[in-house]
C-alpha cells in the first residue's frame, strides 16, 4: 500500500505541470490585462506608463518565459506577488481564505454521505416503494435545478422573509463581542445555507449511485447464501451488502471533490464568504496573474489528494486490491 501511495504521488507532478500549463495559457488568451485597470480608465496614464508597467509585472516578456519565472518561484514554495494595490504575497491571500473553504467542504461532503448513502440504501431496499419515488423526484429535482437560482430562493425565504438565518459572511459584525456558546450558534446559523447548497446536487446523485449499486448487489449469488443461512435482513444489508456498494461510491465521491471545490466559487460569491471561491472570482476579474494562479494550483493539489484518497478507501473498503 505504501508503495502504491509513493508511486502516486511521484505521478501527481507532471500531472501538476500539465494543469499548470493549461491553465497559465488559457488565463493569458482571455481578454484584457492587469494594467487596464490601473491605465484605462487614468487620462495621465501615457504609454510609457503602460511599458513600464508591463515590464513591472513581466507581462514584457513571451509566455513561456513568463510561465518560466512563475515555475522557479514555485520551486522554492514562492507564489509570487499580487498585482492588485496591496501587492501583498499570493501565498498569504490564499492561507487567509484556505481553512474556510475546506471547511465548507468537509462540511458539505460529510452532510452528503451522512444523508445520500441511507437514502440510497432504503430506496433498494424498499424497490418502488413510495419513500423511493419520492426520493427519486428529490433526485431529479436536484440535478435539473441550477445552484445560483436555489441560493437566491433559500436567501429570500430564510434570509428575507422569515429572517431566520443570515444570507451573508460566516460571522454577524459583533461576533467577538459574543459569549463562547452565542459565537459557536452565530457561526452555525451563518453556515447552514452555504452547506446545504454545496451539499444539494451531490447529495442528489450519490443517492441514485447507491441505490443503482446497492440493487445490484443484494441480487447476488452471496446475499442470497446470507439468507439461507438464517442471518436477519438488517446483518445480510448492512454488513454484507453494503461494503461492496460502497467501492462504486467511494470513487465517485473521490471525482467528486472537484466539483464541490469548482462550486466554492458560486456560493462564495452568492453569500460572500471570504474563501477561496471569493479570491478566485475577484482575482479573475482584475486579471491577477499570480492570484489566480495560485488558487488554481491550490485547487489542483486538493483534487488531486481528494483522488488519492479515494483511491486507498476503495483499497481498504476491498481486501483483493490490497492483496494485488
């Protein structure tokens, strides 16, 4: 297993360089560049103010000699500088935003197997019943309804109109004027619509994965040796069963993880919380070069882990691939 997980991570680095580099030319094919905003719209701002500029930021130079500086920076754990006002370091920037964000993840994707993975085993259990129809619609439901929309009504039912839950940040203005339970409620109540959103479209498709697996196994020669063997329905699900309906999931959850990173950027900016998503949206909007492409870099690293992990539960769910 060890060596498995070397073997892995050695190939995750020219996969890192590959993403890089796709990333670094397609972020440089889009329109506009970092000094229009610091030159278009300044009437003083001449030509020469303009090379100058350009020659500051490197973007003088061709782009593989760009994406060349950007590499040696890298190799000594160096992110480069922000090209907004502040020119505050991109390692700092993204430290700031890095915790709230995986914890949003984690969040979201425990939410998801908390609730997909029984709705998913009930509804092959109990085949075309009505807890599996009505499931069923809570699926499509879930796949066809778009995440910027289903935010916008849960901040104007919760938010609005009944004021329940705060539609904005993670924390109210005077949370640390508040007693230690009091914050820990405030910080609840702040994430509760974030979470379940990030969890709603995964939470829909992991179910039908389940149950689509789940049905395919209890119709297996074994299960049905379980039963004649006089064991209860509950053992023969759960602990037969289930494990092997698990390995299916267990990789679709690990492709999952981008997915659930990708969407940080939507409801980051839907109820503005101060992540990674946020940075990424802002960053691209001004054109901010080594902004983005940390995030980017970031974001490919905890995929990348996401699938390695993923990968070594599905050798611990499945005693014959640890074998192999």
């Amino acid at each position: 297993m060890i060596r498995y997980i070397v073997k892995r991570l050695i190939f995750m680095v020219p996969l890192l360089i590959g993403i890089t580099i796709v990333c670094f030319v397609v972020m440089h094919l889009a329109p506009g560049s970092p000094t229009d905003l610091e030159t278009q719209m300044n009437p003083r701002a001449s030509a020469e103010y303009r090379e100058r500029l350009k020659a500051m930021y490197d973007l003088d130079k061709p782009l593989h000699e760009q994406y060349l500086i950007w590499v040696k920076k890298l190799a000594v754990l160096d992110l480069g500088r922000s090209f907004s006002p502040d020119r505050r370091p991109v390692s700092e920037k993204i430290m700031e935003r890095l915790p709230i964000t995986i914890s949003l993840n984690v969040l979201s994707l425990i939410l998801i197997l908390i609730i997909a993975i029984p709705i998913g085993v009930l509804s092959a259990v109990y085949q075309d019943s009505l807890f599996d129809k009505v499931t069923g619609i809570f699926v499509f439901i879930g796949f066809a309804m778009p995440t910027f929309w289903l935010a916008l009504l849960l901040m104007i039912l919760f938010g609005v109109n009944l004021g329940w839950l705060p539609i904005s940040g993670i924390r109210s203005l005077n949370y640390e004027y508040l007693p230690p339970g009091m914050a820990i409620v405030d910080l609840i109540r702040h994430l509760i619509l974030p979470v379940t959103l990030a969890a709603f479209g995964g939470l829909a498709g992991l179910s039908r994965y389940m149950r689509s697996n789940m049905l395919e196994v209890i119709r297996q020669d074994y299960i049905m040796t379980a039963r004649a063997k006089g064991l209860s329905e509950r053992v023969v699900i759960y602990r037969h069963a289930l494990r092997n309906a698990l390995l299916p999931v267990i990789t679709i959850l690990g492709l999952s993880i981008p997915g659930l990173i990708g969407g940080s950027v939507i409801f980051e900016t839907i109820f503005a919380i101060p992540g990674m998503g946020q940075l990424f949206y802002m960053s691209v909007m001004a054109r901010d070069y080594p902004v983005v492409m940390g995030v980017l870099f970031i974001g490919a690293i905890l995929t990348l882990l996401g699938n390695l992990i993923a990968d070594v539960s599905y050798a611990v769910a499945d005693p014959r691939i640890r074998v192999s």
